[in-house]
C-alpha cells in the first residue's frame, strides 16, 4: 500500500505500517494519527518519542503497555495508568502508538 506525502509516495504494509522508518516525520505522524482518527496532543507526542527513542536507541525495543506506563510515569513524574493510554490510542498504546511513530509492526505475543 502507499500514499502521497509533500510530494513523495510513502509505502505502507497491509496494515498500515511504515515500510521505510526513515521517512517519518511528526509532520506525517499528524496525517498517519488523523486517518485513525486522533489528533495528537503533546501527550500523544510524548508517547510517541518513548515508543521512538526505545526502538531506535534501544537495539529494536518495542515496548508493551506495560512498560510505557513506566516510562510515561517516569517522563511526567506522575502516575500513569494504562487507561489513560488507551485514551490517548484507543487501538493500542503500543500498535497504534507505534504505527504513528513510524516504527514496523511489532511481532510480540500478547501477555507481557
């Protein structure tokens, strides 16, 4: 699959993910979250520099829910529960998260 971005074709697999991570960019995330029908906030892009900086900086790391809760704890210095993610990605914090962030579907089980 793909899609026409400022220009460029952007590839996508069946399931929405981007192909290529380097073409993302936040400017497309707002267009990726938009056709799921989220309009980032800075709480959405808090989450999704998590999911970002765990896979780029952290050997491929995709992260559950569960550890982005810890994560999100530690980033906004408060208690975070997993409801509040799934407020943010109704979907899944960390597959929907992480298909707006650009990042290739995660082939993790369920559980944690």
């Amino acid at each position: 699959m793909s899609f026409e971005f400022n220009g460029e074709t952007i590839e996508t697999t069946a399931t929405g993910f981007l192909v290529d991570q380097e073409v993302w960019t936040e400017e497309l995330a707002k267009v990726l979250a938009k056709s799921e029908g989220i309009t980032l906030t800075d709480a959405h892009m808090d989450v999704i520099k998590l999911l970002r900086e765990e896979f780029f900086n952290n050997n491929g790391n995709q992260p559950n829910t569960r550890n982005i809760v810890k994560g999100m704890e530690e980033i906004w210095g408060r208690e975070v529960s997993s409801k509040e993610l799934y407020d943010l990605f109704p979907l899944d914090p960390s597959k929907q998260g992480g298909r707006i962030a650009g990042l290739p579907e995660s082939r993790r089980k369920g559980g944690y």
